[in-house]
C-alpha cells in the first residue's frame, strides 16, 4: 500500500488533518502509512500554536516531522529536497491550503494521482469556484493582481479527471460543488468533541477577532473603533485574537475597549470546546462562524455572526472581496441558522 504525505501550514490545517484521519475515518486511515509534514511559517503565534498541534497529533499516533522551509532560501533548498523523495513516492497527496505559493510550487514534484484537501477555512468557497471555472487558484483578496505561473497549473493539476481524484473534507461540504469526479465530504468535528469538552460556559460575550486589517481589506483604526463600540454595545469581556493579529493594534483594543485579549495557543474550536467560552460567541465573517457551531454543538453557547462588516471595507476594495464576505455571512445564518448582531 502507498504512503499518504500531508503538507500543511497552519494549526487549522494540522486540527482538520487529526479529524480526518481520526474523525469520521477512524480506523480507515492507516496512521502507520501517514507523514505528515508542517512547513513553519514565520510568525511567531503561528509557530507556538504550531507547536502545540504537533504535540496532540504525535500524541494521537501520527508522525509528524517540522520543516523551517521559509527561514532562508538555504533552508527552503534543503527542505525540497528532504521532502522530494516523500512526494515523489506518496501514493496520496493531503494538502491544507491550495492557494498558498509555496504547496503550488511543490506540487509539480508528486505524481499522486489521489489529492485530498482538507478545509483551511472560507477560502474552500472560493476554490470551489475557480475550479468550476478552470481559473488560477488565487486568494480572494488578491483581485485584480495577475496570477503567476504556479497558480494556473495548480489549477489544473487540482482538477479531477483524467485518473486524477480530488476530495474536499471541510466543514463546509453542503455549499461545496466540484467538476465532475471531485468529492466532498464532510468535516463533522467527531475528533474534536470526542476528545476534547464539553467546555465551561462563562456569563457574558466572546468576541472572535479578525486579520481584515492585516490583509488590508479594513484600516486599523476603523476596525478598532468598530470593535470598540461593538464591544460597549454587546458586553463584550473577552477578544479572542485572530493568531495574525498585530500585537501593538492589540494593545489598543484592550485599552480603548477595555477587554481582555486572549490569544489561544490551539486553534479557537481546541480552545473553546475545551473551555472557557462565553454563553454567546460574536464573530465576525470568517472560518469560526462555520466551524463552531458544529463544535459547540450541544453546549449551550450561541453563535452570533456580525454582518455589516462590508461597510468597514476601505474605499478600492474589490467587488470580489466583498462579495466573498457577504457569501461567508449569507451560508453561515442558512446553515446553521446564526443570529446577527449589526452597528
């Protein structure tokens, strides 16, 4: 039987590898034929949480090995190469996100004939589209920027057919359609309420945050001003920081809006399944608004999704970008039936 090689960059990627192989396939997947290989990147909350997810998934009988393939141009030389070999022998090929340049630029190195995504958030939308379009595999945000070279032929070679299979496992897999043999499966968080909770309800609100103003989609002061209020309005005790967040903009939330910032060392459903977490979680457009409902399914906590955040957008943003979030809100409220709370 051939090996299944893993690529993943994210603590999300590694969360939603663990529930793949562990989830709903529990026993189908052969942990012993199973590499999984992180490719650090450079952040450091991004690291540390990184860390932590190696530590559960190596505790759960999957091997891991850690690649610091972006330090240098050194070091990402002498992780190609150490990773040439698994990709070149991998019967099956697990990567985490599509768009991300570095997975394009080492798929030309496998033959794999069997490709599994396994859902790194919202973004899965957007692949479902560029596929069905046989467009280049390029993030929402970056419209009207030319594509490189790497991620037309990402999209080709993602696209089934021809003796090539694709499976998307997300949690998003009722608002998922692929080209003809593409599968889709879902992503239900059996793992993690299996193995983690049921968490401590705390009395108050959560307030999820985003990197909108890292990506430069909202400025940074309109966003703390926005949470700030949203924060006075709502009751809002804890921020829960989005692991890109800038710490100095951080800072001023904390102070502006007088809430005490958390920044989970798991990813947000390990964190608030183990607990604590508020009686009422507000989010705004991103992954969490699909995923926790499924992982707080049974807790009692309330899921709220904000959904005016299109008006924070500065001026010159893409009708592709907001359009995008406006379609994250929308699947979110008819899926799981979400409340939303606006200002």
């Amino acid at each position: 039987m051939s090996r299944t090689l893993a690529l993943v960059e994210s603590p999300a990627q590694l969360l939603n590898l663990l529930e793949w192989a562990l989830g709903e396939r529990r026993g189908a997947v052969d942990l012993g034929r199973l590499d999984a290989a992180v490719l650090l990147p450079l952040d450091g909350t991004t690291r540390r949480q990184l860390d932590a997810m190696v530590s559960v998934a190596r505790a759960e009988g999957v091997g891991v090995s850690v690649h610091d393939i972006r330090r240098n141009p050194a070091a990402l030389a002498r992780c190609v190469a150490a990773l040439a070999p698994k990709l070149a022998g991998a019967g099956r090929l697990v990567i985490g996100d599509p768009f991300s340049g570095l997975i394009q630029r080492l798929l030309p190195l496998t033959r794999a004939q069997d490709v599994v995504l396994v859902d790194d958030g919202t973004a899965t939308l957007e692949l479902s589209t560029q596929l069905l379009a046989g467009q280049p595999l390029v993030r929402w945000h970056r419209d009207g920027k030319s594509a490189p070279a790497s991620s037309v032929r990402a999209g080709r070679r993602l696209t089934p057919g021809h003796g090539k299979r694709l499976e998307v496992f997300s949690s998003l897999a009722t608002d998922l359609r692929l080209p003809p043999g593409g599968i889709v499966s879902v992503n239900g968080y059996s793992w993690t309420r299996r193995r983690y909770g049921p968490p401590r309800i705390l009395p108050g609100v959560d307030l999820v945050g985003t990197s909108l103003a890292e990506t430069g989609l909202v400025s940074v002061n309109r966003y703390i001003a926005e949470v700030t209020t949203l924060a006075h309005e709502y009751g809002v005790d804890r921020y829960l920081a989005h692991r890109r967040e800038d710490p100095s903009k951080l800072a001023r939330i904390a102070e502006v809006a007088g809430v005490e910032i958390i920044s989970p060392e798991v990813p947000l459903e390990l964190a608030l399944r183990s607990g604590p977490v508020a009686r009422t979680v507000v989010s705004f457009p991103s992954t969490v608004v699909h995923t926790l409902p499924t992982v707080l399914e049974g807790t009692g906590v309330q899921i709220v999704v904000h959904d005016s955040i299109q008006s924070w957008l500065v001026p010159g943003t893409s009708d592709r970008a907001a359009a995008f979030l406006e379609e994250v809100i929308s699947t979110a409220r008819t899926r799981h039936q979400l409340n939303a709370v606006r200002h």
